[in-house]
C-alpha cells in the first residue's frame, strides 16, 4: 500500500499489509438517537500495516518522537481580563505566635558511652547477678553492668534462655547446665 500524501516527514509511505481471517469474531454496533442498540455488521477480515523495511527508521522516528510528545506538559499562566478578585477567597490571617525555644534531646556524648568488660569477668558477674534472682530483663542486665547491648546480647545467647512466654516472659534465665554449675562451685 503506497500514501499518497504524507502527514509528516518522519510519515513511512509505503506500508505492506497483512490479513487475517483467524480472528475473535468483532461485531459492530451503533446507538440511535432514541438509545436503541442495532447491530450494523461483522468483522470479517482484519488487516495489519506494518511499514516498509526501509521506512523503518522514520517510523521509529515518528514513535519516538509521538511519545515524547505525549510526556511534555504545556502549562500556561492566563491573565484574566476584568477580574477584580471575585473567585479568589481570603484566607484569615492569624497572629504570629513564637513558640519559644525547642527542647533538645540528650544525646549520646563521650560520657554515656559504655566500655566492654573483659568476656570472663563479665560472665561471672553475669553469674552472681543470676543467684541473687533468677530472671533478668536485658534493661536491667544494662543497668547492673554497664555494658553495650550488644556485647551483652551475644553473652546472653550463650549463657541464657530468653523466655517468649509464661509468667516470666521477656526475661533471660541460665541455662540449666550453668545453674548447676553456680550451685557447685561456690567461687564461679
């Protein structure tokens, strides 16, 4: 199929077309003026245009330039002749309130941070600490001993089981082998 006239420069005009009668069956349908459907016709033949091969580069020329087309957004700003503010709604203005000055939130300084114990002196203070009571949350550990969190986690999750459940929950408790061992060996 050959065009006659083209549209654009980038327009292809030679085009080959292909048919197709192996297709969902199309109807067509039209709407009277009293809102009644009718049928009109069927679909018979379906033909596809594809441009020549040596149209293709201006065709993907055409594509590429419709979608960046399609992408810019025109805005205007319109001057509205003989307006003198009609549409426009006030807003109530309020007075200007100095909420004084904010408060800062203590940050961590040289001062708060905690220095690790060595591993086995930390162990057997964590030992001590257990025969005085038997479940420790992780803030009170922290508190009695001062270490980092996680020092102290990695220590807990050797010596210690974490209770998920039950009266308990939320606490660290020795494993059973060490609660024998702390009532064995009075100098642990």
């Amino acid at each position: 199929m050959e065009m006659t006239q083209a549209v654009s420069s980038n327009t292809p005009k030679s085009y080959s077309l292909n048919v197709h009668n192996d297709f969902v069956p199309m109807s067509i349908f039209s709407e009277s003026s009293q809102g009644k459907l009718s049928c009109e016709g069927k679909v018979e033949t379906k033909f596809d245009m594809k441009p020549h091969r040596e149209n293709l580069v201006d065709y993907g020329k055409l594509c590429r330039q419709r979608t960046n087309n399609s992408m810019v957004k025109l805005r205007k700003t319109e001057l509205i002749p003989d307006d003198n503010g009609k549409g426009m709604r006030l807003l109530p203005v309020l007075p200007l309130v100095n909420p004084g000055p904010k408060e800062k939130k203590p940050t961590k300084g040289f001062e708060t941070k905690r220095t690790r114990m060595d591993r086995g002196e930390l162990e057997k203070y964590l030992f001590k600490l257990f025969e005085r009571q038997p479940n420790w949350s992780l803030k009170q550990l922290m508190q009695e001993t001062n270490q980092p969190e996680q020092f102290l986690k990695e220590i807990l999750n050797e010596l210690c089981i974490y209770n998920k459940r039950g009266p308990n929950q939320g606490t660290h408790e020795l494993r059973p082998e060490y609660k024998n061992y702390t009532e064995d060996d009075p100098t642990a």
